[in-house]
C-alpha cells in the first residue's frame, strides 16, 4: 500500500461505532453520509493532510441502490421497481456497475496515500485484493480474483455438478493525483433476491459470468461483520484508530452531490 518512494506508516482503523453520527436518518441517510465520508477521506489523502491509510467498514440500515459515477440510472436500475419499493437510489463517487446494498451487505473501504503519485490500476487493484483474498483463505474459503475487481467463491454444487465461480465481492475505485479510494461489498447475509428484483442484467459484465442472471450468480459469505471486519485489519495491518473525522468535509460534500437528487440522477 506504499508507494515505491518511500514505507508509509501502518493504516488506520476507522471503527464504525465511531462514524455511527454521521449514519443516523432514514431514506438511504446513513448510505449518503458514507459515500460522503469516503470522497472526504480521499481529499485529506490527496491533499496531504494525512500520512497514512484509512480501512474502514459499514452497512446500509436498509436496502439502497448504487450506481456508479457513469452509470446511467435507467439502464441499470429497475427505477419503477425501486419507487414501489421505497427504495433509494444513490451514486458513488467511482466507477463500476450499479450494486444494491443493505443488511447483511458489509462495505468496505481502503483510502490510500501516495504522495509521489499513484501507481498502475492494475497494481492498485492487486494491492488491495490480493491480501484480502489471502485473509478469506486463510479463514478457509476457497476465494479467488476474477474478472477486473471481483471475488468469488468456488461452489461445489454436486458431485455431478462442475463446481461455479459465485460472486461475494465486486469492487471499485476513484483515483486521484496523490490518493486513491478503493472500496467495494462483501455479500455476507445480505437478501440476495433483491438483486433480482431491482437490478437489470449490467451492461457489461466479466467472462466468468457467462451471462448468468443475479440468481445464478451472487453468494454469500455467511461469516458475520464481526469476522469480516477482523479479516480486513489483518489484511491491511489497520490497529491503531482513526482520531477525528473530517466532518464539514462530508456536510459539504453531501450539500453539492450525495444528498442532490438532481446530481444521482444527472445521467
């Protein structure tokens, strides 16, 4: 997670109990804040107001659709299917295709510094998928790397049956000059249906998918937060805590774009 110029120190740990003010409300509230709390740890970042990196956790209250930063919301979301359902739709601040968030879905996030510029992308994503794939491993899941930002899980679905690559982990991320956002899901008890129910078939999607529909595709962990959450600082070395959090950072960034209808909608 350093850069090649220099060792940065060990990543902060940012627990949730810390961050739960900025979560409180209702209609997708807790999700705005967190999308705005990680774009304001990417600016200290880029800006140099923090040497080290940030590791984080959380989960939506209830259930919110994502899209990412140039996703066209009609073309991936069921909006009339999420209107009936009272469910929010929001946009994050990287790329990638549209997730569906909620509980049993933990969020995680990795802020990282460079202060002498950012790597390749392929080099980033390996940074930050690699060791969590080992800590998964290590805990006995046969997880692996597919596609460009995806773990999975190898299933065994009968003895007459060739064990499936299923999805637990889709990631992305936003880079900037001197810092990069790296964050993503972890399918654990999440309502998988709902994917079905209020997703559309992505526009794009990786060769191990083969086309198969939501249901066919996506898993879960069956872990707990608890675990997963220890996983994620012994794969990033996170033990120390994060002190104070860059609160007007993410009031302002919630007034020009998170909390904006008009802005998650602007394509």
């Amino acid at each position: 997670m350093a850069s090649a110029a220099s060792p940065s120190p060990p990543p902060l740990w940012l627990d949730a109990a810390a961050a739960d003010a900025l979560f409180a409300g209702s209609g997708g509230a807790d999700v705005i804040a967190a999308l705005a709390l990680d774009e304001a740890l990417l600016e200290e970042a880029h800006e140099g107001v923090r040497g080290e990196a940030v590791v984080r956790t959380w989960m939506a209250t209830r259930p919110v659709v994502v899209v990412g930063s140039s996703s066209r919301v009609e073309e991936e979301v069921d909006v009339a299917g999420c209107d009936a359902a009272g469910v929010p739709i929001l946009r994050r601040p990287s790329g990638g295709a549209t997730v569906i968030l909620g509980p049993g879905c933990v969020m995680w996030s990795v802020v990282t510094p460079y202060p002498a510029g950012v790597p390749a992308v392929e080099r980033i994503h390996a940074a930050m998928l690699d060791p969590l794939v080992g800590a998964l491993v290590s805990a006995g899941l046969p997880v692996s790397r597919q596609g460009t930002s995806d773990l999975v899980l190898t299933v065994d679905e009968g003895s007459e049956a060739i064990p499936s690559l299923k999805k637990i982990s889709g990631n992305a991320l936003r880079v900037r000059r001197h810092g990069v956002l790296y964050h993503g899901t972890l399918l654990d008890r999440f309502d998988l249906p709902l994917a079905a129910r209020l997703l559309k078939h992505p526009p794009r999607e990786p060769d191990y998918r083969g086309q198969r529909p939501h249901a066919e595709f996506l898993v879960n962990l069956e872990l707990g937060r608890e675990r997963i959450e220890g996983l994620l600082r012994e794969a990033f070395g996170a033990v120390d805590p994060l002190g104070e959090l860059p609160l007007e950072r993410v009031a302002r960034l919630i007034e020009e774009r998170y909390g904006d209808r008009a802005w998650t909608h602007r394509l």
